[in-house]
C-alpha cells in the first residue's frame, strides 16, 4: 500500500521539508533503494548516499537539508524507522483454529482466537490467551500460562508451571523451565537437586533462538518487562533480571544473581553467582563479571573492572613492548658504565 510523504510525516510525527504529495512505496537501506523508497539517514556519510540514490523521500534528524530530496526530519531516525517498517512490512497474520496435528489435554484453556500450528503439544491445565500463537512443534508443559498476544516460533519448548505475560515473543529452539543446574556431592558422587522452582517472564519480553532460561531451584526465574534477550543467552536458576535490560549474544548468568532495571550486557559476558548489578549498569562485551556493580556502574574486562581502569590498563599492555625495548636498552648502556668504571 503507498502512503504520501505527508502521511508518513504525520505517523512519526516528523516535520515535512518539500513534496507533501510524494507517493512512498517501499522501504529500504540507503544503498539499496528503487525508486519510490523510503530510507533514512543518521549520519552525514549516509546522508550523502541517500541524496545520491533513487530514494523518494529520506528521514534524517533535525537540522538536514537537501535541495534535491524530500525529508522527513525527526528527533531521531532510527525510532522512526522502527515505528514505520510494521506498516511496509506487516507481521504475518496467524488465523484462529487449532492444527488437527495439535494434541492438547481436555482440562487446557485455549482461547478460541488463539493459533495453535502443527505437531503442538499443550499439557493438562495449561492456560493459552487470546490471539497467541504456537508456529508449531511446541510442548507447553503441565499448569503452564501464556497471556494473550504472545508469539512461540518453530519448536520453543515452556516447561510445566511456566508463566509468560501478555506480547512475549520467543525465537525457534528456545527453552524455558529447564532444571537450574544443581547438584550436591554425597558419598563420592554427584546427587541431583530437584529444581521445583518455574520461570516467571513479564510483559513485552522478546527471547532469540536457542536460548536457555533455566526454571528456580526452590522459587522463580524472573525475567522483567520489556527486557530483550538475544540468541544463545543461558540464564541459570532464580536469576532475576529486572525492566527493559538489553542482553546481547552468548550472555551466561550463573544462579541467583539479580539484575537491576535498564541494564545493558554486552556479548559473550559471564556473570557469577548471587551477585547484584545495580540499576543503569552497563557490562563491556567479554567481561567476567565477579563482584557486584553499583547503579550506573559500567565495567569491562576479566575480571571485570570499572571501565576507566580497564581502559587503562588495556592501553598500558600495548605499552609493554616498547617498554621491555627500552628496559633492554638502558641494561646494556648500564653494563657498558660498569665496564668503563672497571677499567
């Protein structure tokens, strides 16, 4: 469906700078549009090559000016882009009906918009809300509750007792509820604790593939809402992670650490048990995390450190070399003046 530059205007509550009257028929990046596309730039780099290219109309931040193109300005270009690619892209739309592949226990409550796709299994007493969908190949474990418009994709697993809010989406091969990693050494061999615990995951959360968010040991894994997890993220037993954290790729949390608001995670880090991270902290990608971080604490490094520090000494080990190389110089002019004295 086109829409007029002036229509796109309004929707992302931009100023228009030339042709109201533009038709706007796709959207792509800057080194990538056809005629009749949208793009953005943030960047006066960028800028130019979409004032180059075949772009009808570009969305820039304030302050951009083009002789050549109609613009879009708004506060922030990437917030637009986000708010405008649903209407040039719509999700696809699930229809209400349950597969005749699905097995689904007489005592579950699946609501009658739901979707539930093929080769589905829904234990005993699960609860299913309204306009969810299971894509197909899921197993929701026994006394499991999904709210309404949540999104399972291909062959997600919900262990029994599992909670999910309302608008949760969860990628291919993700698992929630899996035992929390428990074991107490008795008479010379590893003896299982039971993990009776569940996961708790609140509203808006979006969870990447092949992800792993482990069930409590005694009371809950909880995942905040709003908080977005990217693919390969293990979150061990009764981690807490709190309001709109942003954990990036091949994250691991170990039990019972607990997560403040707002908090980013950058990849391939690993957090150590029964530590607290404070409200607004930031963790450098690679870090081992083992002492607790305060509100607004940004660390980096293994172990981690406050990010100042780290810097510091990160610029003062590529230093060494050239150190080592004058150390070796001063050693011989040293031996050369104690040669010349002993003579």
């Amino acid at each position: 469906m086109p829409f007029t530059a002036a229509q796109i205007a309004e929707q992302v509550r931009g100023e228009l700078i030339g042709d109201a009257a533009v038709q706007i028929t796709g959207f792509a990046a800057a080194n990538q549009v056809r005629p009749g596309d949208l793009t953005f730039a943030d960047q006066e780099a960028y800028f130019a090559v979409a004032e180059a290219s075949a772009a009808a109309a570009i969305l820039v931040p304030e302050g951009f000016n083009s002789t050549q193109k109609t613009l879009i300005r708004v506060k922030n270009p990437r917030v637009a882009v986000a708010r405008l690619l649903p209407l040039f892209f719509p999700p696809d739309q699930h229809s209400a009906g349950v597969h005749p592949s699905a097995v689904i226990d007489a005592s579950a409550s699946v609501d009658p918009t739901a979707h539930i796709g093929p080769n589905c299994v829904i234990g005993a007493r699960v609860k299913v809300g309204a306009r969810s969908v299971l894509m197909g190949g899921n197993h929701i474990g026994h006394d499991a509750t999904l709210g309404d418009d949540c999104l399972l994709h291909p062959n997600v697993v919900v262990y029994h007792r599992c909670q999910l809010g309302n608008r949760v989406a969860i990628h291919a091969s993700t698992v929630i509820g899996s035992d929390g990693y428990g074991y107490v050494l008795d008479e010379g061999r590893h003896r299982k604790i039971l993990q009776i615990g569940n996961v708790i995951i609140h509203d808006d959360v979006e969870i990447g593939a092949n992800a792993a968010i482990d069930r409590g040991a005694l009371g809950s894994t909880v995942i905040g809402q709003g908080t977005k997890i990217d693919n390969l993220v293990h979150v061990a037993h009764n981690v807490s992670i709190g309001r709109h954290c942003i954990i990036t790729g091949q994250v691991g949390f170990a039990g019972s650490t607990k997560m403040g608001d707002y908090c980013v995670v950058a990849a391939q880090s690993g957090i150590a048990d029964h530590l607290t991270i404070g409200n607004q902290a930031t963790i450098g990608a690679k870090s081992g995390v083992m002492r607790d971080i305060p509100d607004g604490g940004k660390v980096l490094g293994i172990p981690a450190m406050p990010d100042k520090v780290a810097k510091r000494q990160i610029i003062a080990s590529q230093q060494l070399p050239d150190i080592i190389r004058r150390m070796r110089d001063l050693e011989k002019q040293l031996e050369a003046l104690k040669a010349q004295v002993g003579q």
